[in-house]
C-alpha cells in the first residue's frame, strides 16, 4: 500500500504496521512524560496541603497554650518569659 503522492510513504517494503509504529512510537514516550509529570504535581500538592495543615495545628497550638496561660491567672511576667524563651530558642536554631 505504497501511494505515490504520499510524501510520507517509502519504498522499503516494511508493512503498514510496522511504518505506523515507527511513525508514532514516541507518543508512548510523551505518555509516559506526563503521567511522571502528573504524578509528581499531584505529590507536590498533597504536600504542600499537609504542610499548612501542619503549621496551622501548630499555630492553634502554641495560642491556644498562651491563651491558657493568659486566661488562668498567671503573672504576666510567667507569659512574657515564655514568649522569651520562644523567641530565644528560634534564634539559635536560625544560627545553626
């Protein structure tokens, strides 16, 4: 089935089959591209999604213990010196 007017066709005698799998062989390669690609999105995502939640956990975690303290009763100097010592402890670990 070698047309003359087919720029495409060539005299080489293979089959049809065989000149369609050659012709179109990398859209399996592009396939599989993206679904590497997809699946690296999709990962990305769902990390950054359980990292904020983590860190707004986190954040209800620490007002609400200081809110605690505040609303119990406590001098206000305990408050402050835990909000020192907070404050102290991300220092050292943004010096390391």
């Amino acid at each position: 089935m070698n047309h003359s007017n087919n720029p495409k066709s060539t005299s080489s005698g293979k089959g049809d089959s065989e000149q369609l799998f050659e012709r179109y062989e990398h859209i399996r390669r592009i396939a599989f591209q993206n679904t590497l690609r997809l699946h690296f999105k999709r990962a990305a995502w769902v990390t950054v999604v359980r990292t904020t939640l983590l860190a707004k956990r986190l954040i209800d975690i620490i007002a609400s213990v200081l809110l605690l303290m505040l609303l119990r009763g406590y001098p206000a100097h305990n408050v402050l010196y835990v909000m020192a010592s907070i404050r102290r402890l991300r220092t050292s670990a943004q010096a390391r």
